[in-house]
C-alpha cells in the first residue's frame, strides 16, 4: 500500500468524527451512529482506491450501509480491506462520555481475519510487557507477568475492564491481586490502543468485548508494538453457527495480534470525545477542530494530526 494513502484515511475518519459529534451528550446512540456512518461512506468513495468492507457495521441484511463486503472508494486499485467503526463508543458519545471515535483501518488482501458479530475474550499490553500475557494464564499470573516486565509492583498497574456483569470474577480477582482498576462503559478499542501510551497510565486491558473490536484493536497494537491474544466467545448455538460459517473448526483457538492483523495495516481514528490519547471534536464559529493519529505498521511511524475544518469551504461536513 502506497503511503500516501496513510494520510487520504484520515479525511475518512475526520469526517465520521465530525458527523457524530453534534450528537455528543443528547441521548440518541442511534442517530449518532447513523450520522457517523453517512459521513464515513461519503468520504470513502471521494478517495481514488478500491476497498472491500471485512470488518463492519453488519452483515449486508443487518446494515443499510458500511456492510461486511460492500465496496467503496472510487477506483480499481489500489485493492485494500477494510476495517472500520464509524462511531466506536456510541453509548460514550450519546451521554458525552469519554474516549469516543471514529477509526479505519485498511490492510493488505486478507489482512484481517473475519469474525462473526459475536464477543472474543481479550488481552492487550505496551511494548513494555510484549509477550508476557497469555490468555492460558489466570488474570493474577498475567498481572504478575506484567508487573515484573515493567518493574512495578501489582498495586502500581491500571487494569481497564468494561463495566459488564460477566467481569464480576474477573473484576474481584483483579482487585485481590491488587491491581488498580479503571472500569468503562464502552470503547475498548481506545482502551487497547491507550496501553502504549505512557502517559495514559493504563497497562493492561483484560475482559470480554466485541470480535470486530478486537481485530480492529488489534491493527492498531500491531502499528504501536503492543501485543494482544484473542479468544471467540460463542454465547449460545446461534453464534457457533455464525463461527462454523467463517470456517473456523476451533472455537477455543487463542489468536495472536498476527493472526488477527497481518501484513501491511494502516490504521486511522479521529476523536469525537476527549479520550486518554485523542482530543474530541471542538466546534468553532463557522468550523470545528479535529485531533486525529494515523499510524502504519511497516515503519511505525505515529503522526498525531490537528486539522482546522472551515465548513464555507468543506461543504461535505
């Protein structure tokens, strides 16, 4: 992938950001979202590239748009996945919550393993503590692990976990090992993507969230150097058939951060909230402000972007 088309991903994710942040704190999830994802689609096909939708909004039955195998762009070529959220955190951004965003990830021909819509047991760390976690250990043996690579005591590391029912064990054992924890109602891509950020004081992401979540997460750890393992979590017949469908003949596989994201990725996000590594959208007279990263794996360069938006002149947002 050419890296210019680095920087074209960003206007995509600018736009979603844009979009949906006029939605910020007025208790509609579902327009937010809507407006994300119109926003989104209309950037993509304003971009000369050929792209195909893995990870989605839905299957086609399920999404008027941004489905898993729609096409957009407006090429031929470049040929490039996709892997996108048009708002990741909408509950965040309907009750102006932190750490809401817009992100595109695109990847090389089947770069990304394809997940049905259903949760993945998780474990993300920094470069710090890269190859120290392992799903196959208990929650107390991976904060141990964690602590010695960083060369911390256990009550020195942030754990983030969402705030669901199903983390209760998870949530006591973490505390009877000691360990400090953020607990947060949404996004755990961010949550992910903020543990190679020192400055975020977050260490480890454990718990259970969306699949799609997961390998989008998952490209971006492979841009910053972290490290991830993932794991499907089928709740019932209907999602082992939704597996089953994807060819997936072992439920219980732990998949590494390449298996989830390989070869060249680019990743995108734009705040729409402010979050522990991205500002949100700040609206101006006649304009607003965006705070964005656009990371690439191949070389892991970072680039943080702050874009003016003179809406006389961008009729599009």
């Amino acid at each position: 992938m050419d890296r210019n088309l680095a920087l074209e991903v960003v206007r995509i994710t600018e736009a979603a950001a844009l979009a949906s942040a006029r939605w910020m704190g007025k208790g509609n999830e579902e327009e937010a979202e809507m407006a994300a994802a119109y926003a989104m689609k209309k950037a993509f096909n304003s971009i000369s590239f050929c792209g195909t939708i893995i990870i989605g909004e839905g299957e086609k039955e399920e999404a008027p748009m941004l489905y898993i195998g729609e096409k957009v762009g407006s090429a031929d070529f470049p040929k490039i996945d996709i892997a996108l959220s048009p708002l990741e955190g909408t509950t965040i951004c309907a009750t102006g919550g932190g750490n809401a965003m817009s992100v595109v990830v695109f990847a090389e021909d089947g770069g990304f393993l394809q997940v049905p819509n259903i949760y993945m047991e998780k474990i993300a760390v920094g470069p710090a503590a890269k190859e120290v976690v392992d799903l196959k250990k208990s929650p107390t043996e991976n904060l141990k692990a964690v602590a010695k690579a960083k060369n911390v005591y256990i009550q020195d590391l942030t754990v983030v976990i969402l705030n669901r029912p199903r983390h209760e064990s998870l949530i006591k054992e973490v505390r009877e090992a000691g360990a400090r924890i953020r607990l947060i109602s949404d996004g755990d891509v961010a949550a992910a993507i903020a543990t190679c950020f020192e400055e975020t004081g977050i260490d480890i992401l454990m718990g259970v969230g969306g699949a799609s979540e997961g390998i989008v997460a998952a490209a971006a750890l492979r841009c910053l150097g972290g490290f991830m393992q993932g794991r499907l979590i089928p709740r019932n017949q209907d999602d082992i058939k939704k597996v089953q469908k994807q060819g997936i003949l072992d439920i219980n596989r732990i998949y590494l951060i390449e298996d989830m994201a390989s070869g060249n990725v680019m990743f995108a996000a734009t705040g729409v909230t402010n979050g522990d590594f991205l500002n949100g959208v700040r609206f101006f007279s006649g304009g607003a402000e965006t705070h964005s990263v656009v990371m690439r794996s191949k070389t892991r360069t970072i680039r943080f972007i702050k874009a003016r938006h003179f809406f006389d002149f961008k009729p599009l947002y």
